[in-house]
C-alpha cells in the first residue's frame, strides 16, 4: 500500500533528520564555516516540511482508504 511506503519514507527522514541535528550540536565554529552550517540548518528546515508534508499525504491516503 502506498501509506506503508510513504511511512518508511518519513521514518527514515526522521532518522536523517535526528542524525543531522546531533551533528549540527556536536559542531563548534572551528569545525564549520558559516556557510556551511547555514547550509546545514537550511537542509534541516526543508527536511522538517518535507516530513508534514509526508505525514498529510499519509493521513490523506488514509482516510481516503477509510471511505
């Protein structure tokens, strides 16, 4: 079924997600430029709306199984 999919899809964004916010905690401003733990937080708040927008479809595919 596609909501099955698209839940292991989301469950392993979350796992990127939490990996990369550890990384982003460990870093110091030695370690990093600037730029790149900008970058970083950036790919982290896309990855953010990308998991609602997982969850919404999942929650639509659901209901719309529910019918």
């Amino acid at each position: 079924m596609k909501s099955e999919r698209l839940k292991k899809e989301l469950t392993k964004l979350n796992a990127k997600r939490t990996k990369l916010s550890e990384f982003l905690s460990k870093q110091n401003k030695n370690t990093l430029s600037a730029t790149q733990r900008e970058l970083l937080k950036e790919q982290k708040q896309v990855m953010a709306k990308y998991a609602k927008v997982l969850k919404l479809r999942i929650k639509d595919l659901e209901a719309k199984n529910d019918d």
